[in-house]
C-alpha cells in the first residue's frame, strides 16, 4: 500500500499532476477503434487467450497478482478520491479509465482530455505527460488538465499495464474493428472499464489486440469509413456513461 499522508489520503494525491505515479489496476478496458477502421482480416482476427497464458507469454505470471493488487488499491484510492474530489459537485466518479498512450496529435489528447473530464473519466492515461503543457494542448482542453487525473505510460510499457490491469480484475475493451468485434450499440460495458485507443490511422498493434477481452466497433454507413481518434473515443465514453450513468451529456 502506498504511504498515507493527513486524513488517511496518499501523498499523491494533492501533488501537480505530472507528479502523480502510473496507475496499474484499471475497470474493464474498453479500445476505442480509432483512424480508419479496416475490413476485417482473418490475421487480424482479435485472439482473446486465457489470462494466464497472456502473463506466462509476457514472463509477468510471478509476482504478477501482487503487483496487480497494489495496483487495484491504487486505482480504487483514485476511485475515492475523484468521488469526493473533482467531480463532487453534482456528480459521481465512473468505472473508465481511458488509455490513449498510443495516440501521437496533441490537438486529439486535448479534446480527450475535455471530454473526459466533463464526462467524469476517473483517469486518462498517456505516453508523456509533457504534453499536457503544450499551448497546443490547453487551447483546446480549456484546463481540463487541472482537474482530470493523468497517469504516465509509455508505449514500451503498455502490454505490461495492460496485463497487470487484467490482473487486477479489469476487463480490457478496445475500441477497433476486427474479425470477432461487437457494434457499439448493442455491446454492454462493465461497470469497471479501461478503454483502449489505438494510433491515429493505424489503429491498435496486434500485440494489444491480443490482450484485450473484448473489441467494439462504431457502425458506419457513409463512404470514408474513417472516424477521428478523438470522436470515436468521446463517442464510446459517452455511450459507457449512458449505460452505467442513465445519462451522459457532452457540453
């Protein structure tokens, strides 16, 4: 357990946001299918394997679970702390935890960001948090960066988060079209969510593919079948807060 610090709260969590150390334990993952969306290849087929066979090929089955669980107590510390936090006012903190550690356009982490924020994400995950800094990146998050948790997590890192997060009990869900994905209308989100959103254009690598529980897709019926990372993403928060909310407005 992390050190506690006055009132029982972790010395973490008033510091700056870039001070803030990754979280591991994240919901159900949900990955967002961003940039162009693919016909549907038999080699890219999604192959869902057994959690144990995931962290023995990963070399993370020992002490795996008890990083996981350190990683869980941080996350539903994060839980609390957004509850009686941020989103106190008039609101109730979710189960989603958004990783965008792929996505590379400051302009697409930016306007994440506000929606998260605005929608009550209990953490956004990034490849650098220097980002979050640029004048490009405050123009659009209008500060949501200030009140919006942020973790650290570089690509290099991620199939490792993402496994300890499965660890711990979150289901991973990535947005993207494959051969076994569910439409986004008719797929039912977990109460604890850690969505995943692939590179702009190339979408999420096949490594990843193959950690994830579930894949969704967002229906189309125009000619471009192509979403931009950030619609796609702020479509599927909105559709995980309707279901676990009642309600979700973007404003």
């Amino acid at each position: 357990k992390g050190s506690q610090g006055p009132a029982g709260k972790p010395q973490w969590a008033d510091q700056p946001v870039s001070a803030v150390p990754p979280a591991w334990a994240v919901p159900s993952v949900a990955m967002a299918a961003v940039g162009r969306q693919r016909k549907p290849q038999p080699a890219a087929k999604t192959n869902m394997v057994s959690g144990a066979v995931q962290l023995a090929q990963l070399g993370l089955l020992e002490p795996g679970m008890e990083q996981a669980q350190e990683v869980d107590e941080q996350l539903r510390t994060a839980l609390s702390v957004a509850a009686g936090g941020a989103h106190a006012v008039g609101r109730q903190s979710s189960g989603l935890v958004l990783i965008a550690s792929l996505l590379g356009k400051t302009p697409n982490l930016a306007g994440l960001a506000r929606t998260c924020e605005v929608l009550g994400v209990v953490e956004m995950v990034v490849a650098d948090m220097k980002v979050s800094r640029e004048k490009v990146f405050t123009a659009i998050s209008v500060t949501a960066e200030k009140w919006l948790h942020m973790r650290e997590v570089r690509e290099a890192a991620l199939a490792a988060h993402i496994v300890r997060l499965k660890q711990a009990g979150w289901t991973i869900v990535g947005l993207e079209q494959t051969a076994d994905s569910s439409p986004l209308s008719v797929f039912k989100f977990p109460p604890r969510t850690v969505l995943l959103l692939g590179r702009e254009r190339e979408g999420i690598p096949q490594p990843l593919l193959e950690l994830l529980d579930s894949a969704v897709e967002i229906p189309q019926a125009g000619i471009i079948r192509s979403l931009n990372v950030h619609v796609a993403g702020s479509i599927a928060i909105s559709e995980f807060m309707r279901q676990h909310r009642g309600t979700a407005q973007i404003c």
